[in-house]
C-alpha cells in the first residue's frame, strides 16, 4: 500500500511532463504541416532551398 504514495506523485508529475512537452510542441509550430515530411521521400529533385552536397576531393592522387 506505501508503494501507491510513491506510485501517484510519479504518474502526475509524467503527465504534468507529458502535457508540457505537447504544449510546447504546439507553441513552436511541430503540428502545423503534417502532410509535406511524408511525401519529401517520393519528390524526383531537392527543393530549392537545399544545397547540393559538395564533390568529394581525393588527395591521394598524384
């Protein structure tokens, strides 16, 4: 039975955590396009804004 002292404050305090992190989530615009990430895979060219990677040099040629 002393375990359910422990158990109670435990389990509050992890949806108190829970509840802050969606709350923040929210507030910094995680929910906001929940269709584009899992279409981006299927897209033939990179978008605009992203940069090429660079070539690679090789330095142990002569």
């Amino acid at each position: 039975m002393n375990i359910l002292l422990v158990l109670i404050p435990v389990t509050a305090l992890v949806v108190i955590v829970g509840v802050a992190l969606f709350f923040w989530a929210v507030n910094h615009q995680q929910f906001d396009d929940l269709d584009t990430p899992r279409i981006l895979p299927l897209l033939d060219e990179p978008s605009p804004g992203t940069a090429a990677a660079p070539p690679e040099h090789r330095t142990d040629t002569p």
